[in-house]
C-alpha cells in the first residue's frame, strides 16, 4: 500500500545534522566513559565526579542543538506542535510513573517521530522529558542524560523505513517492535548514567574504576539484570500495547494534522490595506 508523502516538521539541513552527531557523540562519551577512560585517568580518578561534568555539559550541547534546528525550519506552526505533544507526553508519564515501568509517554514519542521526522523527534524528545522533569519533580544530574536518551529514542523512530509507503499492520509491526527494543536502549542508557555513582563498597556490581573493561562490563550487566530488567520490560510491554492498539487512530491524527499545518507552506502576511 503507498501514500503520498508526507510534510515533516523540521527538515534537517546541514548545520542541525553536524549539531546532531556532536551531540551524540559526546552523549556516547558521556554514557560510555566507565569503558573507554583507562583506569589511571584522571576522569576514572574522578567517578563520582565525571557524571556531574558531562550532564552540565550535555544540557548546553542538547541546547545548542535545539536552536540549531529551530534555524533550519522549526516555524510557529511546527513550535505549536512542538507544546501540544511535549504537554502530552509530560502529562502521560505520571500517570505509570513508579509502577513496574508503565510510562505510558514512550509509544506516543515513537508514533510522534514516525510522523514528524527526525529532527522534529530529536527536540521533542527532550523537551518532553524535560518538562515531565518539572512536572514530577524529577529534576537531578540524571536529566541531561534523559533528555539525550528520549531524544535519541523519538529521533530513531524519526529514521525507521518507509515513513511515505509503509501503512496498515506493517507500519504498526515495524513500531511496535522499535518501541520494544528501544525501550530497553532507554533503560540501558539510563543505567549507565547512574551506575558509576554507586560505591564499590555498596555492592560487587558497582563501577569499579581500577577494574579492567571486561570486569566492569560484568559488573553492568549484572547491574542492569538485578536493577532495571521488570522496569524495562514493562516499559517495552506497554509501548508495544500501547502503539498496536491506540496506534491507527494516533498516526491518523497526527498525519491529519501534519497536512493541515502545512509545515512546509511558508507563513506569509497580507500587508494590503483594504
């Protein structure tokens, strides 16, 4: 089954794709620092302090990528969008917040990325785990690396095939399954912004910076096992539940209003006096 394409929000010019991959690529070091710093570095010497740093870091990166987007096409219509969906989802995630995994918030980013595209995703992604920051009061030097991960998170859904042919039980399939993998990459992500505060005293799963590559690559995986393994399950359940039956009636809303918005039709003013 085909489809015309469809209008996105943002399109993505080169500036927004650089500022993209730099922030990616400092929220890759950011996450991934316990296995790339060798244990006699200076950012190993310093584990309770280094997640500190590269959250302080990443909220002027996540910023400066923000308002790169917005140059290249993030107009009044596309910002209008932007709050309804990001009010949404920050009014969504309460609501399962602190039982078993059930943020309902994560299926309507991916649906939201699917329609309105990558660079879209990107900053609704962030905006929306930033304000259900404020909203629940989540406010810490996790949420950096939330933003970041809820960013990568809508943004993926924003590159998966076939946005403009893909339709029917196909496109939900295709959805559904992101949004299960996906949501255990969040929750992995997210281990791994907090896993080096913990003490090496306080438990043999712990980050220890004098321990080689593969022990603390042990140590993660029996972290994220013994921690976070019922929460991201039951964040991938309600995702996949979530798009496979509310799904067809979202995408159509969202398609239907991408049309009207007429993203891509400049805004223009009649200046004639009558």
């Amino acid at each position: 089954m085909t489809a015309s394409p469809q209008a996105r929000a943002v399109r993505l010019g080169p500036r927004s794709v650089a500022a993209l991959v730099l922030v990616s690529a400092v929220g890759v070091a950011a996450l991934g620092w316990p296995f790339l710093a060798p244990p006699a570095s200076q950012v190993s010497a310093h584990a309770q302090d280094a997640p500190w740093l590269f959250a302080g870091l990443l909220v002027l990166l996540v910023a400066v990528v923000a308002a790169t987007i917005s140059e290249s096409g993030l107009g009044p219509k596309a910002v209008a969008m932007l709050g309804v969906l990001a009010a949404t989802g920050a009014a969504l995630r309460p609501i399962g917040a602190g039982t078993a995994g059930l943020e309902p918030m994560f299926f309507l980013m991916v649906l939201s990325g699917r329609v309105l595209g990558p660079g879209f995703g990107f900053v609704l992604g962030s905006v929306t785990m930033f304000a259900s920051a404020l909203l629940t009061g989540g406010v810490g030097p996790w949420m950096p690396f939330q933003m970041l991960a809820m960013g990568w998170f809508t943004m993926g859904a924003g590159l998966l095939p076939g946005p403009d042919r893909l339709r029917g039980r196909g496109e939900l399939g295709l959805l559904a399954a992101y949004g299960f993998l996906a949501a255990f990459a969040y929750g992995t992500a997210m281990n791994l912004a907090g896993w080096p505060f913990m003490g090496t005293l306080a438990s043999n799963i712990a980050f220890d910076p004098d321990a080689a590559v593969p022990a603390n690559l042990a140590r993660f995986a029996a972290y994220c096992l013994a921690t976070s393994l019922g929460w991201d399950l039951g964040r991938a359940v309600i995702t996949v539940v979530l798009t496979v039956l509310l799904g067809p009636t979202v995408l159509k809303a969202l398609r239907r209003a991408t049309r009207r918005a007429a993203f891509e039709t400049p805004v223009t003013f009649d200046t004639r006096v009558p």
